[in-house]
C-alpha cells in the first residue's frame, strides 16, 4: 500500500499531519465557567492537538458544547491528539474546556 507519509529508518510510514495555517486558537480556561473555541475549526480540519499549563476537563461538539467535571481529562502539559470525526460520521467543529482549580491557557493546533 502507497502512502504519502514521511518514513522512519525502517521504511515505515510516520502517522503525521501537517499544522493548519491560520489553526492556531488559545484559549483562557478557569474553574468558574466552561470556555469555547470562538469560531468553529476548518472543515477540512479532522484532527486537533491540544495541551494546556493546568489541569483541564474538555469536550469536542458543535457551536453550543459545554465542558463539566464530568468529561474528559487532559493533566496539565500533556499533549493530545484528537479527533473529530470525518467522513460518515459526526465531525465536531468546536473544543470546549474548563479548569479544574486554577486559571490557565489551552493551545490548540488544526491538522490536516
């Protein structure tokens, strides 16, 4: 199977995409109320990268997704690769996040 990836020493193929122009968001993030991506990601956008300077709960939606302590976990400096969806099946078009305790900034890079 041909593929258009970058390879390693070994002749396989590297799992990478290309950083998004004009994909970078930031976002402000406190315990208090849940924030939201202002504007929804690229349509040709099928994967996120986020990571952020304190511990986060999040959730990917559409234009109204709220995050809770209910959702998911990201710990402070880690850095994650999402989804969102594609072809077939639902794609979210906005990140929604909130702290645990303490304020911080979420960085989120579109892949494509």
């Amino acid at each position: 199977m041909s593929t258009l990836l970058p390879r390693d020493d070994d002749n396989h193929p590297i799992p990478a995409l290309r950083l998004r122009p004009g994909g970078a968001h930031q976002l402000a993030v406190t315990a208090a109320a849940s924030a939201r991506t202002a504007t929804a990601f690229h349509a040709d956008t099928r994967v996120i990268g986020v990571v952020c300077d304190v511990d986060i709960y999040l959730q990917t939606g559409d234009a109204t997704v709220t995050a809770a302590a209910t959702d998911h976990f990201l710990p402070a400096g880690l850095y994650a690769d999402l989804s969102l969806g594609g072809s077939g099946s639902r794609r979210d078009s906005h990140l929604a996040v909130r702290a645990l305790a303490e304020a911080g900034t979420v960085h989120v890079s579109e892949k494509g």
